[in-house]
C-alpha cells in the first residue's frame, strides 16, 4: 500500500487556494495513553487542524522543549512502542481522513529497519515523515524507502542554514519544509520574531515546496502573523500544556486541544 503524500500535497495546496496557512498540530504518540493520544489527535483535526504530526517519544529529544520532554517522558513510562506509534497513524487517519505524519529522530527508525519502518507507515496510512536530526548527506537509504512507499520526507531547516546549505536540503525534501523559526527548542514564546519570515523568504528562493514554520508558535495573534509570510503554521507545545493543565481530567483536556485548533485555525485564515 502506498502512502499519502498526494493526499498532503493536496491539502497544503487547498489551503494557498483559500489564501490561508495550513495549520498542523502535533502530538506525541502514547500521551496521555496511546488511545487518549488517538482521541486528542481527532480532536484537533476536527477542531480545525489540517494536518497532524504524531511524534515518536525520545528518551533524549534534543529539538524538544521542557513541555513535550514532560510528554514524551509520560509515553515512554506508559510503555509505548513504534507499533503504538504506527497504530497512532492508523487510527488518526482514518477517523479523519487527514494527512498524518510521523516526526521521530532517526535513532528508533534506524534500529527498527528503514524499510520496515517505510513500509509499515505507508500502510497505516501515514503521508510522511519529519526527521529532524538526520543530515542530508546520510538520508538516501530513507529517502529512498520514502518514495517507494509514496512517503513525503520533510527535513528541517533553521536560520543558521547558509543559503547553499538550504537549496542542498530542499533540493532532497518533499512534502513541505519545516522552518525552525528559530534557534533552540521547541516551545511556547512571546513573540515569534523575525528571523522566522528572513528563513521563510530564504528557503522559498531555493524550492517550490510549500515552506511551514514551527517553534514557538502557541495563541492565534502567533499564528495570524505567521500566516502572513508562512504556507503552514506547526503548533506543538501549546496542545499538550492543554492536555497536561487539564490535570488527569480527559474530557477537559479533549475539548481544550479542540478549542485551541479552533482558535488557531481562525488566526491562520487572518491574512489581514
């Protein structure tokens, strides 16, 4: 079974045609348990979201801020594997029919099988992958397992990225392009800052893909103004404090991810 980077494409082009941003949550996978993570997910893709990462808990998630390290730490304590992982994607997708990604460091995919790891996404239904700690110069084995699979391959970029080092990097992506707005972790901020519309800018002259910004995203004021210069908005840190402030109360922390989407996804469709 081939995977779902048409469908991908498809939505990220909806959104230019709407003249909005795309907006994609994030979640890790088994958080707070592997079938409340499913609910939170459908949650979001209903609330609003167009897309959905599901993340690969890491014991030593270096892109990750103090926020999802709390969540990842919850998942792997409760014991989740790569087949919750890919069952995450399963389940997601098809109660939404959304495009789902999977955002994992390269570590557990490699130890799984790249094939494997390919073949089982593709056939859960998934549209891609994010790695954000595997180099371009190594990713042909995976690249290749990707296009097999009909699997996007999302690599990241930054605003340390020189701008040859950003066309080599685009240059083997597909999906989309994920711009770290900024240097540093994953996490909520006051202000998103301008470095995140120089990168967009930059990346954008080496590509045709669709370029979605992410770090520090995390209120509709945010995502307006990304919106602005961005094709997507990734919002990631701001689900799960929903999640985590609702304290063990499930169904408060469901309709808190479903609100949030909503709030997000009317800043994303304010181009004013």
């Amino acid at each position: 079974m081939a995977g779902n980077i048409e469908l991908l494409n498809t939505v990220l082009a909806q959104a230019r045609t709407e003249n909005r941003a795309a907006l994609v949550g994030y979640l890790p996978a088994g958080f707070p348990t592997v079938d409340d993570g499913v609910r939170a997910m459908t949650e979001m893709l209903d609330g609003g979201c167009d897309i959905v990462e599901v993340g690969l808990p890491h014991s030593d998630p270096v892109l990750d801020g103090p926020v999802i390290q709390t969540a990842d730490d919850i998942a792997l304590r409760g014991g989740v594997k790569i087949v919750d992982v890919i069952r995450t994607v399963r389940e997601v997708h098809a109660a939404t029919g959304a495009p789902v990604l999977c955002m994992t460091y390269w570590n557990p995919v490699d130890r799984y099988g790249v094939e494997r790891f390919a073949a089982d996404l593709a056939e859960a239904g998934g549209a891609g992958c994010i790695l954000p700690d595997l180099p371009v110069e190594e990713s042909e084995v995976w690249r290749k397992a990707a296009e097999q699979h009909g699997l996007a391959t999302v690599f990241v970029v930054a605003p340390s990225s020189r701008d040859e080092r950003l066309a080599k990097i685009t240059a083997a992506g597909s999906g989309f392009v994920y711009a770290a707005s900024l240097m540093g972790v994953t996490g909520t901020r006051e202000s998103v800052g301008r470095e995140a519309q120089e990168l967009v800018a930059r990346t954008r002259a080496t590509t045709e893909l669709p370029v979605c910004v992410g770090l520090g995203v995390s209120n509709p004021e945010q995502a307006a103004e990304v919106a602005q210069f961005a094709d997507g908005v990734i919002v990631g840190s701001a689900f799960v404090k929903r999640l985590l402030s609702a304290d063990g109360d499930l169904a408060a922390g469901l309709a808190g991810v479903r609100a949030l989407a909503g709030e997000l996804a009317e800043g994303v469709r304010d181009r004013r």
